[in-house]
C-alpha cells in the first residue's frame, strides 16, 4: 500500500529513471520497429513494450505491486509523447497524417492511452511483485 510505510516510496528520481527508460526504449524498439515497416502503430507497440519494462523497472525499485505508481508513470510518459508530437506538429517536422494512419483515424488516439496505461501498471505490479518474492 502507498500509505504502508514511506521508506518504500519510489523518489522522484526513481520516476524519472523510469521514465527515461520508457522513452529511450521507445526511441530504439519503436525506432527500428518503425525503420521495419513505416507504420506508426509499430512505434506505439516498441513504446508500449519500453514502458511496461520502465513500469517493471518502477514497481522493482519501489517494492510493492502498486497500481498507482504505474498510473503516474503511464500520465508522464504520455504527456511527454502528446508533447512530442504536438511540437512536431507546431515546427511542422511531422507529416501529417502520420505514417500509417488515414485522415481523421482517432482510433490511435483512443486506443494508445488505453494501452499505455495497461502496460504501465501491468509492469508496476508485475515489478513489485518480483522484488518481494510473490512471483
């Protein structure tokens, strides 16, 4: 439980760790997933992969399968990937539409937040568990 005792607690530095993981395995899973086959939907699938090992990596450090901390790095990680693309779209070095996705496709957008946030807390839990011993 979060309220459990503050000593386990992941820091900051322990979410921005994760984070940084998520997103560098984005850019080389996702990179050359998308060097593959120019879909941006490849992407995605590396960056749902970095940010379940950058939701292990959280939950492993923090020793406990909480949810929540999951939750929190899925928001980072999708703010800063709203960000990306809404700065790339301002400086007009994205294509628009994107590789891989029609005019007006919102599934994307729908779909991958959801996703994120599954693959987030799925390693959360799965990372805390490991590091206490639960399987």
């Amino acid at each position: 439980m979060i309220t459990s005792s503050s000593s386990s607690r992941p820091r900051p530095r322990t979410f921005l760790a994760a984070l940084g993981l998520s997103m560098a395995g984005t850019a080389v899973l996702g990179g050359a997933l998308f060097l593959f086959q120019q879909n941006v939907w490849w992407l995605a699938m590396g960056g749902l992969l970095s940010l379940f090992g950058g939701g292990v990596y959280l939950g492993w450090r923090s020793r406990e399968p909480e949810p929540l901390y999951g939750t929190l790095l899925a928001i980072l990680y999708f703010g800063l990937v709203v960000g990306i693309l809404f700065g790339g779209e301002l400086a007009e070095a994205l294509p628009d539409p994107l590789p891989g996705l029609a005019i007006g496709d919102s599934t994307f957008f729908f779909v991958l937040p959801l996703l994120m946030l599954v693959a987030s807390v799925a390693g959360s839990v799965l990372g805390g568990r490991w590091r206490r011993g639960k399987g």
